[in-house]
C-alpha cells in the first residue's frame, strides 16, 4: 500500500504529469501590525497533499501575511517547474490585487507585482475559496506564526504535520464550519 501511494506522488510530483495540482494558501495575522505566519499546501486532482509550507513575518499587517503565503507558494512552483497550478485563497481582496493589479499608492506594490510575474509566468490560476473549507491549511499558518525564531523562516514539509493530520480529515469529510 505504501508503495502505491509513493508511486502515486511521485507520479504527482512529475512537473510535466497531466494531473491537475491545486495550491491553498492562508495567512494568520496576529495583531494588525503584529507577527504573523502563513502556509500553504500542494494537492493533487484526488487532493492527496503533496507538499506543504509555512513562515513567519515579524510586524506585518493581514493582507501583507496573506500575499506572502501566496508569493512563497508561488516560488515554490517556480521551483519545482510545475505550471497550471490553480491557487486558492480565502481572502478576496488577494484574488483582486492579483487579477487586476495593485493601486499606485499600495504599500504590497513589489510583492503583488512579483506574485502577478510567476503567475503569468507558470501559467496558473487563482481563485477564491471560503475559508471554512481547508482549516488544515489555516493551521499550517498558525504553525508559522507559532515559530521562535524572529527573521523571516519558511519550513517546507513533505508530510503532513502531526498537528494537521486530523484537521485533514475533518475537512475531507465536509464538516460545516460557522464563522463567529
């Protein structure tokens, strides 16, 4: 069985396979400005994970946090030399800034035109998604914000952490989450 599976990833892990690879990002501000962390995470058609990430910023604000996991993630295909990859994010204003560009005087202006770059570049996609629906993903981010160290660390796993294997199911599942 686990052999199959390997194969199976390996298989999704080629940059030239035909599967189709999502990226789901999330960012966790912890003040506005604070410290914050973000994650992000790799699936294939099935949604089986295939690779995941998550990092801290000292001093940043919601929409800074949250276009990092998505820049980091973007690297991440990148270098991996995937393409078409449909990134999904839970906040819509990323997906705006993204599609249509930021305004002039907009202090993410670098990291939106970096994003928008490799976007175009890897040929991928981004769309919205309700936050509800890959908590996994928002515990990675609480993971990066959680980290002691204080520069800028992103850590890159290949399975997922032991704090996120049950969140993984819960969502597979369909559990309905209600925003308080």
């Amino acid at each position: 069985m686990r052999d199959v599976k390997r194969r199976k990833r390996d298989k999704c892990r080629d940059p030239h396979s035909s599967g189709k690879i999502t990226l789901n990002t999330d960012g966790c501000p912890c003040g506005d400005p604070g410290k914050g962390g973000f994650g992000g995470v790799f699936c294939d058609e099935e949604r089986v994970w295939l690779y995941g990430f998550f990092g801290k910023l000292e001093n940043c604000y919601s929409l800074e946090v949250e276009m990092w996991g998505i820049y980091c993630g973007l690297t991440f295909v990148l270098g991996k030399g995937l393409r078409k990859v449909i990134i999904e994010t839970n906040l819509t204003m990323a997906e705006e800034l993204l599609t249509k560009g930021p305004p002039l005087n907009c202090p993410y202006q670098s990291i939106i035109e970096d994003s928008r770059h490799l976007i175009q570049w890897c040929n991928c996609t981004i769309q919205h998604i309700m936050w509800e629906t890959k908590k996994y993903v928002d515990k990675l981010a609480n993971m990066g914000a959680a980290q002691s160290k204080v520069v800028v660390v992103v850590v890159v796993v290949e399975e997922p952490p032991v704090k996120v294997r049950s969140q993984i199911l819960v969502d597979m599942v369909g559990v309905e989450y209600r925003r308080i």
